[in-house]
C-alpha cells in the first residue's frame, strides 16, 4: 500500500469532508519556501503551511537548536519547576511585545492561548468580586479557534453550525467601518458593567475571510473600552510576528491591549506553542491570600522546553538585520502586485493588503465557505507548482519571509493566470 491508500484507511483529516474524499498530497520534505511531494514535485508554500511557517520548512538554524534542546530537557512538568527556554522565551517576548505586559502564560496552540485569555479575563473580575461582570465582546466575521470557549466568541458560521446551542452568549459588534461605529461604541457603553472583555483579531480578521479594518476605529472601540475598565484582549494568533508588517499588528494603534495572544508564527512554524501575555492588572489580580483565587489552568505539555527553543531560534532570525530587510521588500513588492491587479481587468473585487499578506474576491460565484471555487484554484495553483488555499471565494497569500524574488513572481503570475481564467 502507498501512504495515500495507508491514509485513507487510518486517518481522519482536519475541515476535510470525509465522503468521497479527494487524495491529500504526500509530502516527503521541505525546504525553504518549497514543499516536495513524493514524486518529487514541488510546491511554493505561498500560504506558509496556514499562516505559520515564516523563515521556511526545516530551517537549519531551528533544526540545530531543536537537536541539542532535545538531547538536553525535552520537556518537564511546568508547575513547580522551570528552565532556562521559557524564561528566556518570556524576557524576550516581554521586550518586544507592544504596551505594559509583564507576565507570559503558556499554552500549546492558538486556541488555548485564547481560551487561557478568555479565562484570565473572566475570572480577574471573579477575583475582584465583581460577579455580574462575565460577557465578552467579540466582532462579528471573527475567528479565535476551535475550541468551546474560542469557538463561542468566533462569528457562529459552517465552522460552528452544529455547536450554536452549546456556544455562551456573545455580545457581537460590526467589524468596524465609519459607517456602523457609532453604534458599535453606543453597545460597548450601553452593556459596559455587564462585560468582562473584548476580544478582537487587530486589523485583519484572518480565517473571517481576511477582512481588514482601519486602526482609527478599532482605537476608538478599545478607547471606549478602557474608559469602561472592559479588558481589551487582541489575538494576535495570526498577525503576530511581522505578518502585518510591523512586529505585532496592535503597533498600528496607540492604545494598547491588557492581553495578548500569541501562537502560529511563534515557533517559526515549527513546533506548536501558545503565549497568552497579560499586565499587572490582571496579574495582580491572582496575587492573593485566598488560594481559590489561583488560575487553575494549565496543559500537559505547557511551556514544552523544545517548543520554547523553537521560538527563541525563530526570534533569533527574526531580529537579524536581513530578515527586517526581507520583509520590508516583501511588504513592498505585495503592494506593488495589489496596484497590478487593480489594472487587471478580471472578475475580482476588493483587493486589499496589509504588510506581507494580500486578499481579494473572485466574484465568479457565491461567497461562502462552501463554494468550490476554493478546490477549483488550490487544484489550478497546485499543477502550476504553487500552494494556494482560498477561504470560499477569498483568494489569498501570506508568504513565508524568506520567499525569493523568482518565488513570489512565480506565485504572482500563477495569480493573475488563476484570476484571468475565471473571466
Ligand atoms: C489560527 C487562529 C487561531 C487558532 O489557532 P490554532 O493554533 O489553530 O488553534 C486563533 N486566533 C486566530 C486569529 C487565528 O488565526
């Protein structure tokens, strides 16, 4: 048997219908922005493996440091011990991070560090004695994760269709424009002794569709917010780590969050890691006598010591002068692309940008999830060698930093070829 046929008997693959399933691709390597499948065709990563591979596969300044990581500690109980990768990890984060944090909490992926978030939040009010103060604030079109608690505050779409009566109640605001933010600002008041926290995806609401927004409006969301001691949590699970262009993306606004999420990128892609950074409000608010008050949270593989390594050899990367560089011209070049299309005369519509990632909508079709346009063009971008995944009719790309020139024209050109066919 091939590992295609070994799959489809074993395996049970992730928003993947399981009835007449299509054949998934075996992958045997990586390197840089490629992917090589067992025929030994390769693919540009121009999605970096969902959002989360930024320097490219098997990075060997990574690879290094996970090896000796792992033939020194390669993972220890966190509660009641420590070591040297999550403490580093978290002075380094601390360092960087946007605002006055001063505590990183661990968790394994980009939904527990929202859950951990949500939690942290709702219980810094518990702690406080302030009971009637338990409702978040989330947009609508928003995305942060798959589990109950991120799933609740998540816009109730196909993802969570057979979960909407177990999901808490969510007070949902517009994603903001001019038009609809007065109103948005009049909801944040009207509810503000009853919510704990408002969440928000900054700028872009990623697997939404990759809506973006102005940051003018999401300050005065958050402005409304602080006025009424609502705390603010941005999930920067996705624009995290020069996605946007700036290190975080709440760097484009002048008010900052009380917690940050992080995940995806963190690791450079490699290892599954999830960092929830929080204030002294809200840390302070756990400092207590009454050891009920304690967070009674926590994983079996919290603060994984590889894990932590990961993302300290991605920040090593990361904060090499050429790596600012690199992304500076990427942030450019995708710019100069998203003027080229708005030249194109093909059917698509609201072309947009922010730093290194580029969306707009293939009007052929409806917009929904559901609509196999999505399978049409990741099939068409795939027999031209590059890795596309439209979300319905939501063309995008989120490339990894480390993309060539030659690379990104390529998946530029498979792009305008795609866009052009659908006429
Ligand atoms: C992907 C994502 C999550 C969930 O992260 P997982 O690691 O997939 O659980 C949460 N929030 C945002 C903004 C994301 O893009």
């Amino acid at each position: 048997m091939n590992l295609i046929e070994r799959d489809a008997k074993v395996i049970w693959h992730p928003f993947t219908p399981q009835k007449n399933r299509s054949n998934p691709i075996p992958i045997t390597h990586g390197k840089g922005t490629l992917l090589f499948d067992a025929d030994g065709k390769s693919y540009i990563d121009a999605i970096s493996s969902w959002w989360v591979n930024i320097h490219g596969h098997a990075h060997p300044y990574i690879a290094e440091k996970l090896y000796q990581q792992a033939l020194t500690l390669e993972q220890v109980i966190f509660a009641g011990f420590t070591h040297e990768p999550a403490v580093q990890l978290a002075e380094r984060l601390l360092k960087i991070l946007p605002g006055n944090f001063s505590r990183i909490f661990y968790s394994d992926n980009g939904s527990t560090s929202t859950e951990v978030a949500l939690k942290m939040a709702i219980q810094y009010w518990w702690n406080e004695q302030q009971f009637h103060r338990k409702k978040i604030i989330a947009f609508k079109n928003a995305y942060h994760g798959d589990t109950f608690g991120a799933m609740s505050v998540s816009d109730r779409s196909v993802f969570t269709l057979a979960f909407h009566d177990l999901l808490f109640e969510v007070i949902f605001i517009d994603t903001p424009t001019n038009e609809n933010i007065n109103n948005s600002l009049s909801i944040i008041e009207q509810h503000a002794n009853e919510v704990a926290a408002f969440i928000y995806e900054p700028l872009v609401q990623g697997a939404g569709g990759l809506k973006m927004y102005d940051a003018h409006l999401l300050e005065r969301l958050i402005a409304t917010a602080k006025k009424n001691q609502i705390i603010c949590i941005a999930d920067e699970v996705m624009t995290g780590f020069y996605r946007t262009g700036k290190t975080f993306a709440s760097e484009y606004v002048s008010l900052q969050p009380d917690i940050i999420c992080l995940s995806k990128a963190l690791t450079g892609g490699t290892m599954a890691l999830g960092v929830t950074a929080c204030t002294d409000r809200i840390y302070n608010a756990y400092v207590q006598d009454d050891a009920l008050k304690t967070f009674f949270h926590g994983h079996s593989f919290t603060a994984n010591p590889l894990a932590c390594t990961a993302a300290l050899a991605s920040l090593d990367l990361l904060q090499q002068p050429n790596t600012v560089a690199k992304v500076e011209w990427l942030v450019l070049q995708i710019k100069n692309f998203s003027q080229q299309l708005l030249l194109l005369k093909a059917p698509i519509k609201n072309i947009r940008v922010l730093g290194t990632i580029l969306a707009f909508e293939i009007t052929s079709g409806k917009d929904e999830y559901l609509n196999n346009i999505s399978q049409i063009i990741t099939q068409s971008a795939l027999q031209q060698g590059i890795y596309l995944r439209p979300l319905g009719n939501t063309v995008y790309i989120m490339p990894p930093y480390c993309i060539t020139e030659a690379e990104l024209n390529k998946v530029f050109e498979v792009i305008k070829n795609i866009v052009l066919q659908h006429e």
